[in-house]
C-alpha cells in the first residue's frame, strides 16, 4: 500500500473530476468522522489507554488532516507535520490485533453515524481496513 494521492474517484452525483474529498463533502465531512470517530475513542477500553488526556483531541486533529489529503483536500497535513510516515509514526505504540479491531469498529461506526453515499462508504472503508492491518505492530 502506498501513502500517496489516490486516483479520483467518481460517486454518484459529483461533479466529473472532483477529488474523494470534493465528492464526499470535504472538511464538514471528515470534521464529522473524526469528531464521531474520536467520540468513540475516548470511551474505548482497548483504545482510550493508548492516549494522554491531552493528546486526544490532537490525535483527532493530525487524523483529519491526513485523511483530507489523502483524499484530495488540502495539503494540511504535509505543511504541519511532514511526509505522513503512517508506519513509522504509529511504531512507538502498541498496537496489537484487539487495537486494530476496536479501532475499526469504532470507525464503522463513526462511518455508519456520517452516512455517505454506499460508494464513497465502501471505498473509504476499503482504505481504513488496509490502513488499519498495516498498522499493526505488535502479535
């Protein structure tokens, strides 16, 4: 898997050429699945330790901001952090198979709260659960 743009993606009902970001409904959008996403976290017995009080709502943030650009917005992401390093940046925690699980289920459900277009919904989900395995660190 490679942690570059991906190609556009054309959902029902968006203008032809516009970006996964565009066609979802770019920032309001992402804002609300990390925001539901992050909600969900913060009540998660397998999740919420990996977390300090105040770095939650950071988290929230670096996360949103990937996932814009990776899906086409803007370039947040890169300009505050740097190249987004998705393995390297996750290797200082624990993140075993229960993490990976709780963190999907919890993100389905964040999904399911958002309700894209069916679409947009599976490819996004597509991703995640990629994204999620590759994550995985620890047996």
């Amino acid at each position: 898997m490679t942690e570059s743009q991906p190609q556009p993606v054309n959902i029902e009902g968006a203008v032809d050429g516009a970006t996964f970001y565009d066609a979802v409904g770019g920032h309001q959008t992402f804002q609300r699945l990390i925001e539901s996403f992050y909600a969900r976290v913060a009540a998660d017995e397998i999740l919420r330790p990996l977390y300090p009080d105040e770095e939650l709502g950071p988290a929230a943030e670096r996360l949103r901001m990937f996932l814009e650009q990776y899906w086409g917005g803007p370039r947040t992401y890169s300009e505050v952090r740097g190249h987004p390093r998705l393995r390297a940046r996750h290797v200082p925690f624990r993140i075993d198979e229960a993490a990976r699980v709780a963190w999907l289920a919890n993100m389905r459900e964040a999904l399911d709260e958002i309700g894209l277009h069916p679409e947009a919904d599976r490819v996004l989900w597509d991703y995640l659960k990629t994204a999620a395995q590759m994550l995985v660190n620890t047996e």
